[in-house]
C-alpha cells in the first residue's frame, strides 16, 4: 500500500479512544469469492493482544478493493506498529484478514503478522485468528469503527 493510498483510507480513532464496542462484522449472504467491498472502512479487532506487555488495540482500515492496512498499538499510542493489510472471501465463503509478515513498529521493533479467518455466524460472524509464528488460534471478535 503506497503512503498516496494509505493516506486515502478512513483515519483511526485516537489512541484508547473508549471501550465502545461497535457492531459485530456481519457478512452478507450473497457474498462472492474475491475482495470484500464490504468491509471497506475501520474495523477494530478484540482478542486480548498485548504489546510490549500491554494492553493493545488492533484495526484494520480497507478500501473497496480489500486493500489497506494493518494498525497494532498500545492503548496509550506509546507503540504502534503498522503494516499492509487485505480482506478477501475465500471459495469456502470464509473472510480472510491476512496481514503482512511484518509489521514495523515505531520503537524500531517488529511483530509478526496475524491471519484471521471469519465464517458467517447467526450473531455475526464467527472469527478466529492465527499467529504465523507459531500457528496457535485465538478468538477475534471483528466489529465496525465509526470514523471520527
């Protein structure tokens, strides 16, 4: 994603910016193979991260196409780490968040990337992300971010 691109996307809420819970990802039935127009905006993950030991906070921000990018950062913004991003449904009506390898971090660290697979649910959908360093699964819950 170039940083003319990236400048095009929603911006982020501020750091901490309140425990709201926005609504849950929801995926339209008809929902084709391919880039997920849908999820075009801000979208927050929850799944209990830490960075650096600390509470973090994870978003998304994608355009029509299913591409953007990745923000993981501390609640008090002190770290955040950033890297591209796209959301695409699978054959298998699955939603795929596939984050870079890499995200670059602004203490000069890196974490890895994450890959979070969605399934259509009753209450909206059904996530679960998977660390690619190590393979262990965790639940997400993915939901909507009004832009400020």
């Amino acid at each position: 994603l170039s940083p003319a691109d990236a400048a095009k996307l929603p911006p982020l809420p501020a750091p901490g910016a309140g425990p709201d819970r926005g609504p849950a990802l929801a995926m339209p039935k008809d929902a084709a193979p391919g880039p997920a127009a849908f999820a075009e905006g801000v979208w927050r993950s929850r799944s209990g991260l830490l960075l650096n030991g600390k509470p973090a906070e994870e978003y998304y921000r994608f355009d029509k196409s299913g591409q953007g990018d990745v923000t993981l950062r501390t609640r008090d913004g002190a770290v955040q780490c950033t890297g591209p991003a796209q959301v695409a449904v699978g054959a298998n009506r699955q939603l795929t968040f596939k984050e870079a390898p890499t995200l670059s971090c602004s203490d000069g660290s890196s974490v890895t990337g994450a890959l979070t697979t969605c399934a259509p649910g009753a209450g909206g959908a059904s996530c679960q992300g998977t660390n690619t360093s190590d393979g262990s699964k965790f639940d997400v819950r993915i939901e909507g971010v009004k832009s400020p």
